[in-house]
C-alpha cells in the first residue's frame, strides 16, 4: 500500500515472533538520566550492538496554577555497528521517543505504544524506511 494509503490498528495488539532471544545487560556506561545496555553474548566491542534508554525530560507540576508545565519524553535507541568492506566502522541505529503528558490514562499510554511499534513493523510502511518513499 505505502505511507498514503497506510492503516494501522487501533487498539490492536502488537508482537514478534520467530529470532533468538538475546540477552541485553549494564555496560556501566554513564548515562544521563538512562542506562546503557549490551549484547552479553557479542564479545567483539567493535561491533557488539547496544540500547540507550534514557528519560530526557519529565513533565513539571505549577504549584501555583496547579498544573502541568511539559511533557515526559523517553527515549531508547539501538545501535548495531557494522564494519565496512574499507575497514571502517559505522554506527546504523534506531531511535524510538515517546512523550507522554502526567494526565495520560495507562490504557492511552499503551495504546500510544502499540500504535508507533506499527510504524516500524507494519508494511505499509517498508518502502518509507527503506528507500523513502512517500508515495
């Protein structure tokens, strides 16, 4: 179909199936407001994959008006480096952010999350990722 004719599921269920379980743990890296994470079972530092999780900003509450000033906002990012033929190191990644106001109910929230897991998984948008294409 492609970004203009595109449908996701709304209240819809999201899941993965198939691959091998990896195992991601504490790198010690210093993170602000985060942690970073790593393939355990890669142990090639050059090209061992890792996730950044990281809280970049959280909603304030007014003590005066009594109400919220902003948003929280989350971020992860996955990098898997990749050597080059030449012998170079790349650094190819994914960033998934997600911004959240204190009122929103679980259920929104979820929904929210589901609904931006499609725009990575669902095919109607495989051209757009891959190639860029709008159409």
């Amino acid at each position: 179909m492609g970004v203009h004719n595109a449908a996701i599921l709304v209240g819809g269920t999201v899941s993965t199936t198939g691959g091998t379980s990896t195992s991601f743990v504490p790198n010690g890296a210093d993170v602000k407001g985060g942690v970073q994470v790593v393939d355990s079972a890669n142990t090639n530092a050059v090209t061992r994959a890792s996730i950044t999780f990281r809280t970049i900003k959280a909603a304030v509450l007014d003590t005066v008006t009594g109400l919220f000033t902003g948003k929280s906002k989350r971020q992860a990012q996955l990098v898997r480096p990749k050597v080059l033929a030449s012998g170079r190191v790349v650094f190819p990644l994914v960033r998934v952010e997600l911004e959240l106001h204190p009122e929103m109910t679980d259920a929104e929230i979820t929904a929210l999350m589901s609904e931006g897991a499609q725009l990575l998984a669902d095919s109607d948008f495989t051209a757009f990722w891959k190639l860029g294409s709008v159409a």
